[in-house]
C-alpha cells in the first residue's frame, strides 16, 4: 500500500452545514448518527421555514454575495503558461446564483486542442517527467497538494460561482479529498513494480509497469476540483502526461490548479488545460495522438466519447458515468440516522451528484413514518446563496440543468406520483429549486427510471428482501446504493446482491483515497480512486530473455 507523507482524509461528501464548520478533515470518516441529527434539529438553521426559505433565496438572488476572491485566470493553459485560443474566441462563464455573466474564458478549438497534445506529447518523449525517480515526482505531488491547500479557498470560491456548490461544503469537505488523493498518489509513485516471473524453459522473464503516454482527461462540473484530482492525480503518478478538458459550466479552478502545478516544479506540457464546449472534448477524443481518455459525465455522452475514441486510434478509455442510486431503508434501522442520510443522499450538492440516492426504498413497516420525518426535514434545509454560512443549498448549475429538473417534477406530477413537499422554484432570480419530495412512486415512472440529476427524492415502499433487490437492479444503472439495517444478514445478502460499484452501509457518501469507485452496467466500467485506478494509467510490457548460461544447482 502506498505510503502517505500527509495523512490523507476519507470524508464524506454529503456533510451537513452545521457540521462542515467544525469538521477535523485530518479525521478518518464522516457519518451522521442519531446524536448529529438532533443537533441538527435543535439549530437555528434547522428551524427556517418554508416561507423563510424563499425570501431568503431572493434576498441573496436578487443581491448575490461578492465572491471573497477574484477570478484571475480565464485563458487556456498551455506548457506551463496562459495563452488565447488560435481564434480568440471566449464564451461566457454563468454564475447560476444570478443568471448573468460572471467571466468570460477562452474558447479552444481543434487547434488548441492540437497546441495542447503537441505539448503533451513532446513532454512524454522527451521531457524528464516519465523519466524521473519515483521518489522525485512524490516529492513534487506533495508540493501540489502543499499548494492546493493553500489555495483550498480560492479553488472553493471559484467552483461556487460557477455552479453554485456550498462554500463551506467545498472548502471543508471536498477540497480536503481532491487534495488528499495527490498526497495518496504521491505515495504511490515509486511503487509501480512489476513482476519476475516462472517460465519453461532456460529464459529469465520479467514485467515492467510504464505510462501510456498522453492521457485526454475530460472532467464534469458537479465536483470540479475533486473530479480533477480524481483523474489526474493517479495519472501523474504513472509518469503520463495530461490533456485536462474541464466542463464549460466550471472552467475556473481547473486554470488555477495548473498554475499552482506549475509552481510547484511540474516541467512543460505535464499538464494543459483547455477550455470550451462538447466540441472541445470530442476533438480531445477523437485525437490521433492521445494514447487514453477518461471521462466522467452522462451515459449519452460516453457512448459518444466511446465511440469517437474507437474510430480514431481505438485508444482505451475509462468511464464513470450516470446513476439512478437505491437508498433502502429496512424496518429495523435507526430512523433518525435513515432520514438525515437520506436527505443528504439525494439534496447534497443540489442532487447534482452520479452516486445521489434518487431512489428511496422505504419498508412498508416504517413508509409513513419515513414520509412524515423526511417531509418535516426537507423543509427545514436552508436555500440560498451559497456564498452564505449557514446555506445547506444552493442553485442548480445552469439554465439548462434548472430546466431539465422542473420538467422531472411536472412529469412526476403527471404520472401520478405524490408530491409531498417542494416542487417549485425559490425565488424570482437565479437557478433555485425547492427540495422536493413525491410518494407512491412506481417503478415504471419516469422519476424513477431516468437520472434527474437534482433535489428531487422519489419514495418507493417496498415489502420483502428479495423484491427491493430485484428492483433495486433492474435499473440501466449500477453506480452506488445505500442500505441502512441493523440485521447483519440482511446487510451480507443485500450488499452482495445489489450490482452497484459501490454500497455504503449505515451511512453516506464515505470516500476514501484507498477505495475504488466506478460503476456496474450503464454507469460505466473502470475504477478510479485506490490502487485499481493505476491501471488506467499503465502499460504492462513482458520481458524475456535466454539464459545462455544456467547456474549448476
């Protein structure tokens, strides 16, 4: 196992406000018991109402607060330095809390596109970045990380205003993962060994371990700083060089990540960075001189990035893609603990998250209970700016994103689904929807069936072990799950059972460095985070050689 120079924190992404505040993200793990939830509901964030919500969410619409740090970088990066597009071309970055222009950033082009391999790949044949001693690229990960923990609230406040994503929730929960996975990474950079191996005859063989080459890295906005260090990290580690594409929702601090990268001592054309739309992406795909892509986002567009990889020079590619996430609650499991992780499994980061629980398995024992507790609990999450302490939730990432969900909302209502709380939009500016929650869903509805992708909970009352797993699975997807139980057979028989790549038992959203995470059947195939994730990054070449002269035993 690699070793760590700093200690690198397994947190939990749905951390709650009035927690995050006081979260020790030197901790080991994140989770919501029974005694956190009562806390939570004795606050005096836990007590604003309905009506308050939505004066408060115009109040900050209307009036966004200032981001405490300006934006400074908008051009392409390029071996090691910003520069225009060949075109000059920029496009508008959103901010979703006011609907209007925050930036504008460079728009790349195939050209750019073009500029950026050409840089990656001169670095990757001829630079000392493959070359290096493990120990001396350990050494510069751990800079990186030094750096990006200095800059954790600039990295936060940029993310914020370009998609809306809690502040404290950034900066205290998921800025210290992103930077914990290049500290993790470090430690595993001299430790891609490979193997000398049994043969028959006189021949001596051996494996080596070495770097693809150039890695097109073509990233999501639900999570920008910990999605990029999810897939550069490792590829780093391996000697690669990197194309990174950010989402055109969230370009900001993906730019400042590659300058702080390069302050670190990271040599020329390690890691460029270019910004723009789908287009950009698929010219980064379809790439003749990019050796692998990996990609995170929907399963439309992997198909896509797939398929345009297999028709250029059919380079390998790994997928993390959508989710439609059972939450199952049995009859026996703590309530107080079933409802605040539910919540947060599905209204954390606005919904907007592939593993989110939009599918809530409630044991027909404990369905109304559950109803009447998540209702009240819903309606107790603070929506507003997302610059704001005490804020749980801010606006959906875009115009397009606001739109997609209030059309999942209309449809559940159509097919007569129960709305029982939310359902339409806060305030009159900005992209704000209501935590919503509908009952008596079927399986055959379109809220339960299709990826909504914000803060909508769909309630399914179930009665038996068997039929919540057999529905549980017949979903395309098979991302994450959660099953909350005290009885450790049902625990053994649902979690070996679920076809999900990850299930979370008693809890929510616990990611640590150390374990893999990617997805069964649509949600995609390779692993990221652990030592599975290096393989993405890797070549194995086998070695054999005679033994001309075999020693006399």
């Amino acid at each position: 196992m690699a070793a760590m120079s700093k200690g690198a924190p397994a947190l939990g992404l749905a951390l709650k406000t009035s927690e995050v505040k006081h979260q020790d993200c030197s901790s080991s793990s994140a989770n919501f018991s029974s005694s956190s939830t009562r806390r939570r509901s004795r606050s005096g964030v836990g007590r604003v109402s309905m009506h308050c919500r939505a004066v408060l969410a115009t109040e900050q619409v209307e009036a966004p607060i200032k981001s405490p740090f300006p934006v400074q970088y908008t051009k392409l990066f390029i071996n090691n330095s910003f520069v225009d597009s060949v075109s000059g071309k920029t496009f508008p970055s959103i901010d979703p809390r006011s609907e209007e222009v925050a930036v504008e950033v460079a728009q790349a082009a195939a050209e750019d596109v073009d500029r950026a391999v050409k840089a990656a790949r001169k670095a990757f044949e001829e630079g000392p970045w493959p070359r290096m001693p493990g120990c001396e690229r350990a050494g510069i990960m751990n800079r990186i990380a030094d750096l990006l923990d200095e800059h954790k609230d600039e990295l936060s406040a940029l993310d914020t205003l370009n998609m809306g994503k809690v502040y404290d929730m950034a900066r205290l929960g998921e800025a210290p993962l992103a930077i914990g996975l290049f500290r993790y990474y470090a430690g595993w950079c001299d430790k891609a060994q490979g193997m000398t191996l049994p043969t028959n005859g006189p021949f001596h063989a051996y494996t080596l371990h070495e770097p693809i080459g150039v890695v097109g890295s073509i990233l999501p906005w639900n999570a920008p700083f910990y999605l990029l260090a999810m897939k550069v990290a490792p590829a780093l580690a391996c000697g690669n060089t990197i194309v990174l594409k950010p989402a055109q929702q969230s370009p900001l601090s993906a730019l400042l990540i590659a300058k702080l990268a390069a302050e670190a001592g990271l040599p020329d054309g390690v890691l460029n960075v270019v910004t723009g739309y789908g287009d950009t992406g698929m010219h980064i795909a379809s790439h003749m001189d990019v050796d692998k892509v990996a990609f995170t986002g929907s399963t439309q567009v992997g198909r896509q990035i797939m398929q345009a990889a297999a028709q250029s020079n059919l380079k390998p590619v790994n997928l993390e893609l959508g989710g439609k996430s059972p939450f199952i609650i049995f009859g026996d499991a703590d309530m107080d603990a079933a409802v605040e992780s539910a919540h947060q499994a599905i209204f954390y980061n606005q919904g907007q998250m592939c593993v989110a629980g939009s599918r809530t398995f409630v044991h027909e024992s404990v369905y109304d209970e559950y109803l009447e507790r998540a209702k009240a609990r819903a309606e107790k999450r603070v929506v507003g700016d997302p610059f704001k302490p005490g804020v749980e939730q801010g606006p959906q990432a875009d115009e397009a994103q606001f739109n997609k969900v209030m059309s999942y909302i209309r449809a559940g209502k159509d097919e007569g689904a129960r709305l029982i709380t939310g359902g339409e939009r806060v305030g009159s500016k900005g992209y704000y929807i209501q935590p919503t929650i509908f009952s008596d869903v079927q399986d055959d509805m379109k809220i339960c069936r299709e990826e909504i992708f914000g803060p909508v909970m769909s309630v399914i009352k179930f009665k038996t072990v068997e039929e919540v797993i057999q529905r549980s699975n017949q979903s395309e997807y098979g991302l994450g799950a959660t099953v909350m139980s005290k009885n450790v057979d049902i625990i053994n028989t649902v979690t070996r059972s679920l076809k999900a790549g990850i299930v979370w038992v008693n809890t929510y959203g616990i990611l640590t460095p150390s374990a893999p995470f990617g997805g069964y059947k649509s949600s995609g195939f390779g692993r990221e985070n652990g030592a599975y994730a290096l393989a993405n990054y890797q070549q194995v070449k086998s070695v054999i050689m005679p033994i001309c002269n075999p020693p006399y035993l």
